[in-house]
C-alpha cells in the first residue's frame, strides 16, 4: 500500500462559499485522493493523497470545474500580491469608466450622442474590468448553481442588453407610442460598488497569509552550535536532535530544548502571553520563538523543524483557518433562489402571452417577459449587501474598529459566548508599581536613591517597573555602590559607600536570609496578594525597610463592559498563560465565574472548537502570539490594536488603541449594520413582489394594464437609491 502525504496547493478563482464546495467535490472525487479540505481564508486547498497520485489529474480536474490549481512551486506571496494589484487596477478603473456614465444619465438623459458615449463606455466596466463576474457566474452554472456573481451578471447583463437594443433601435419603441430608455449606468454602478467589497475583503485574505509569514519570522535563521569540541554556525534546518545550541543575549531561541549551562531570564510571551520574562537555569525547558534577554547559556536540542512548539502553532492556526466552513453570505443564499425563480417567472410569462395572448402575442410575449426580467433585475438586491457593509466599515473607522470583512460584521451581531485574554487585553499588558510602604519612618532620600541604584543595576524583569516609579517621584540617583550581586532567580544584593549591605527580592529571600519582617507588614503583603500584586522587599541585614508592590493593572472601565456583555445574554470566558491563583483573582474583581490560568495556545483554541460544538457563536478576543490559534479557530476574532502584528493579522477586527470599551460599539456596529442589510433586502425584495406580477401581465384581464419595460427600468432604479439611501443612513446613527 502507498504511503500517504498531505500537501498545500494555492487555488485561483474562488468567489464564495459554493465555488470552494466544487473545489473540494472535485478533488475528493479523484482516485488516490483521501480527502482534500479548502482554506477559502487563505485561497488554498490541503490534500491528503497517496504519494503515487499524479498532480496534473488534480490540476486538470479542478480545471474541469471551472478553477485553478498552482501545482509548481510558486511564491505565495508575489501571487497574493499580484492577485490583489490586479483586482485594484480592475477597481479603478471600473471606477474612471463609471463616472462620466452616470454623469451623462443623471443630467444629459435625452441627449442622444450621450447614449453612444455611455454605451461605449460600459463596454470595458462589464467585460474587461468586470469580466470575472460573468466568468465566475458561467462557472456556477455549469455546476447548476447560483451565487452573488450570477446575480450580479444577470442585473448587469439584462440592463446593458435592453439599453443596447434601445440605443440601436429606438423606433421599436416610439412606434407603439412608448419611450426608449438606456441604463448603462445601472450596470456600471453595480459592477463598480462591488469591486470596492470584492477590494476590500481580498486585502483582508492577504493579511491572513503575513501573520504565518511573521509567525515563521520568530525562529532564527542560523544557529551556533558546539560539535565534536568545536563552535559551528549553521543554518536552522541543519540542527539536529541532541545538537549543544549556544545562545547569547538578545537572541530568539532556536529550538526546543534543555539549558544544558549558563542561565538567564527567558521572554515567553508567545507562550504564555505574560510580560514578565521567566528566570531559567541548568535543567529548564526552553522553546523556539521565546526571546532570551540577558545572560547566555548552551541548551541541548529535543525539538527541531516541524516539531517545535512554535511550527506546531503555525500548523494549528494553518489547520484553524482551513476547517472554517466558509460562512454562506446572505446575499448568496438569496440569489441561489432568487435567480433561479427570475428566469422561471420570466419564461412562464412568455409562455402563457404566447397560448393566451391573441393576435399580437409575440409582441406582448416577448415585452412582457422583458418587462419581467428588468424589473426582477437584481440591481436592488446586488446592492443591498455591499453598500450597507461597506457604510458599516466606515463607520467603525470613525470609531477606531478596523474591520477587515463583511464575514466578521455579519456574524458578529450573533456572538453569544466570549473567550477573552486577560494580560494586555483585560488588563494594561504591562507591570506597574502600586504601593510602596516604608518601614516606621526609615524613609530616607539617601535609601530612595540605594534602592534606584541597585535597580538600575538589576536585570530583573520587575526591576524597570520600580525605576519607572521611582523616577516618577523625583527621585535621583546619589548613592554609589562598591558591589553589586545577582542572586540568580530571587533577587540582588549590593554594598553601598557606606560598607552597608542591602537586598532586593522575594519574601522567600528574606526569610532564607533570616532578615526580620514585622507583623504589619505580613499583614499588609497578605492584602497586598489577595489582590494580585507581586511583592518585592528592600531589607538590609536588620530588617525589611520597604515592601513594593507590582501588578498589571485592570484596564479602565473593563469591569463595566463584560458586565454590559453578560446582561445582554453573552457568556465570557477569560483564559491566561497566568498563573490559576493570579487569574481567579482578577477573574473575581471582574465578576467573572468562567475562567482558567496556565494555559497553552491550543487549550484556548479548543475552548473555541467546544462551544462552536454546543452552537454557540465564538469571538475570541486577544492581542499576542499565543491568542493566534484562538483567534483563528473563532467566528469572529478580534484584536486589540496594541497588540502582536501576528494577532492583528489572524483577526478580522482590531479595537485600535486596545480599549475594551470598544467592544460594545463593534457589536453595536454589527446590530445596525445588519439591520441595514435586511431592511436593503425588503426594499429590494417588496418591490419585486409588487412588480413581477404586474410586468407579467397580471392586470391585463381586468383593466388592459401593460407595464412597459422602461417604467419598470425607473422602478428599478428607485429601488436601487432607495437601498443606497437606507445604507447611508446607518452613517448617520447614533451608537
């Protein structure tokens, strides 16, 4: 039996949820195929496949079914790249042809030359810039299918092929006492507005594919690494199991592995999320991607290549991007029935004028049955999803919410469960000094500038935060030390001018040195950690002089917002690379009840994957490395703006400037946008049930009523700016 592989290939020319469904029906179709599952976010399908399957049948029958399969080694980026170039160039110039188009219809209309020019103008928006829709809608007929592009060629194609014939042969009209109309500028407006969405959402796709690219970026390129006596520098992909990896200060950490020597405070906040780096010492696991800050130290490889934590994330939120069924947009599941029922309608009109229509019946057959497609002509219905979303981007830009696609501001309304980070994005993401508590009036100038000094000294990772306080409050630093001292992993000690001895640590440090600390102050550190605060003494070999304490402050506010969330029916989460003792604490100032400290990236990830189980709607709402997963696996991520580059590009929102009080508002933004779509959807939809069946011929029998074409052309015009208008509307809403 053949052995099996899994390969990643990149497809061209999916437009919507249905196309990437023909993609993965063609492939798993094909012998050898076990099963192929496409990343619609990213624009690739992954296939797992017998090693003997030849890949020119997949190319060719992803071909057969209207798309394109890039077997050959190609950079993924440059044709991301290109792709979007493209779709820009197209945009733009859709755009320069539109406008003189609709200059022309709105104040030139009976001018006739202005026809012609129109005409000739509407040549290349349609089938040069807006060529694709009707490739993409010929596609999905050929699979017996409709989506949005079919609507959109169908509304364009009816407009420009009646506005042709009455520009050639406006007699045909005028003979029977009716006016001949044009509405080229309904088909280029409708191709240009959603080339702005199609725009907007293929730059979103293109940001999703950077954040891997940057994630790949956290891992050096070569390595020092100690063989047979000897320092070697090779590049990564060369370092094997059990190979002696030197690291020096500043640098990422290559593998995973154990210090072997040496010692040093780590960085491993893509891990944990935590901004305080980790003491690490001979027999300490290490992993790739974490950054060491000071000292230098040999760790022995256990993890290389694909097997690293850090490869093991990107292929989590690889497989997190590519299990995402692709959310069917509204406004496909609409033109799925809607076309379909258009052309049934039109054909039966033309069939029943042709057994009961009388003498002139070919005529009234044929007007009738054009009457019905112009007023059907989806222009409305085209429409109805882009502006409002597009009105509902913008307005989160006005509110400081990037939003990336309309996927995110369509679900977002019904997210009813939160999982939420808690360092940088509940709290500042940063530790800050909050009390400092001298000990029975020993508060000296002379000890505020020992204490400054020995923490200038200091490479702990705490040891800035007291500088920054300090510094705050004018103190300067006068004292000079004959000796200083790290007490590796808890804390310094240093000899000043004076020969007097002082340290700087943890309470375990003084109680190992048998330095005395009063009841009080016991008394006041216990408080002091109920609230989550680290603490930190300053004690010469009499006793504690001062006890500072540190912690990551709850940002403005929060409390506030999650309890606006929990009375509005959404449950939350809070998940912390923190410790479970630090987590509950801040978890009960919150007034939270679901919550969970020292998890890994992936614990978070499968939080996401249980409650979309139990069908609940997720949003992930984080901002470092370690949030990526979650925020790909979720329905709708988002992304505090100061957060990792990494984050803000897995996420479909970022709350820029990281306040949380924005959450509300995005929601907000997602209430009303989608309630602007589906009052677009009735104005489009009310006026096509009133005006299908009297364009058949419906008040013929009863009053000799026909609808002439060119009056259901105005009708669908108006519907057109009423859609416009209603979208604009949401501007102009309160949130």
């Amino acid at each position: 039996m053949s052995k099996t592989i899994k390969n990643t290939f990149p497809v061209e020319g999916m437009s919507c949820a249905s196309c990437a469904n023909h993609v993965e029906k063609a492939l798993n179709k094909q012998e050898g195929v076990i099963h192929a599952a496409v990343n619609f976010a990213d624009n690739t399908v992954t296939i797992e496949l017998n090693e003997d399957v030849n890949k020119e049948v997949l190319r060719d029958a992803v071909s057969d079914a209207g798309y394109t399969l890039l077997i050959e080694d190609e950079d993924e980026e440059e044709r991301k790249g290109e792709a979007y170039q493209r779709k820009l160039k197209n945009t733009i110039w859709a755009g320069v042809f539109t406008l003189p188009v609709f200059v022309l219809s709105m104040f030139f209309m009976h001018w006739k030359p202005g026809e012609y020019i129109s005409f000739a103008l509407s040549i290349p928006v349609l089938f040069v810039f807006g060529k694709h829709f009707f490739v993409n809608a010929f596609k999905q007929a050929k699979h017996g299918q409709v989506n949005m592009d079919s609507l959109v060629a169908m509304s364009t194609g009816i407009a420009f092929v009646i506005s042709v014939f009455n520009t050639l042969y406006p007699q045909f009209w005028i003979e029977r006492g009716l006016e001949a109309h044009v509405y080229f500028e309904a088909a280029t407006v409708i191709i240009t507005f959603i080339s702005i969405g199609d725009l907007l959402e293929e730059r979103a796709k293109s940001k999703t594919s950077a954040s891997l690219k940057k994630l790949m970026g956290l891992q050096p390129k070569e390595v020092q690494v100690e063989r047979w006596g000897e320092k070697q520098t090779i590049s990564i992909e060369k370092v094997a199991v059990h190979d002696v990896v030197l690291v020096k200060p500043g640098d990422k950490i290559p593998v995973d592995g154990k210090i072997v020597s040496g010692d040093s405070y780590v960085d491993e906040s893509m891990i944990t999320g935590e901004p305080i780096a980790e003491y690490k010492q001979s027999g300490d696991e290490v992993f790739t991607g974490s950054i060491n800050q000071n000292g230098s130290f040999k760790i022995k490889a256990s993890k290389v290549g694909k097997d690293t934590f850090l490869a093991q994330v990107i292929e989590r939120v690889k497989q997190a991007q590519g299990s995402k069924a692709p959310v069917q947009k509204l406004a496909d599941k609409i033109a799925s029935v809607f076309v379909p029922t258009v052309f049934g309608i039109a054909l039966l009109t033309f069939g029943a004028w042709m057994i009961w229509g009388g003498e002139d019946k070919i005529f009234h057959a044929t007007m009738n049955a054009i009457a019905v497609m112009v007023i059907a002509c989806p222009c409305a219905l085209g429409l109805a999803t882009p502006t409002a979303i597009m009105v509902g981007m913008g307005k989160g830009a006005e509110n400081n919410i990037l939003i990336k696609n309309a996927e995110s501001i369509e679900l977002a309304h019904k997210v009813d469960a939160i999982i939420i980070d808690k360092t940088g994005t509940v709290t500042e993401g940063k530790p800050v000094v909050t009390d400092l508590l001298w000990t029975n009036d020993v508060e000296t100038d002379h000890l505020k500038a020992v204490l400054l000094a020995i923490e200038e000294k200091s490479e702990h990772p705490l040891a800035h935060a007291i500088v920054n306080f300090l510094k705050q409050h004018e103190v300067k630093n006068t004292a000079d030390l004959k000796a200083f001292d790290t007490l590796k992993g808890k804390g310094v000690k240093a000899i000043d001018e004076g020969d007097l001895t002082y340290f700087v640590g943890s309470i375990a440090l003084m109680k190992e040195l048998s330095i005395p600390i009063q009841d009080e102050q016991l008394a006041e550190a216990e408080l002091w950690q109920e609230k989550a605060k680290t603490l930190v003494a300053f004690a010469n070999k009499n006793g504690v002089l001062a006890l500072i304490g540190i912690r990551d402050e709850i940002k403005p506010g929060t409390k506030e917002v999650l309890e606006d969330l929990k009375s509005s029916g959404i449950e939350i989460h809070m998940m912390s690379g923190d410790s479970q003792q630090t987590t509950a604490k801040v978890a009960k100032e919150l007034g939270l009840d679901s919550y969970k400290g020292g998890v890994l990236p992936q614990d978070k990830a499968e939080l996401a994957q249980q409650l979309q189980s139990k069908g609940r709607t997720v949003a992930m709402i984080g901002d470092g490395i370690n949030d990526t997963e979650a925020l790909a696996q979720a329905d709708v991520s988002i992304a505090m703006g100061k957060g990792s580059d990494v984050a803000i590009d897995v996420a479909q929102i970022t709350l820029i400037g990281s306040d949380l009080k924005l959450l509300t508002k995005a929601f907000a933004i997602s209430h009303l946008t989608v309630k602007g779509i589906r009052q677009n959807l009735f104005w489009a939809f009310i006026y096509n049930l009133i005006g299908i069946p009297v364009a058949a011929g419906i008040l013929y029998p009863i009053n000799g009523f026909l609808l002439d074409p060119m009056l259901a052309g105005a009708a669908m015009a108006f519907s057109s700016i009423s859609v416009v208008l209603n979208s604009l509307r949401i501007k102009g809403q309160k949130i």
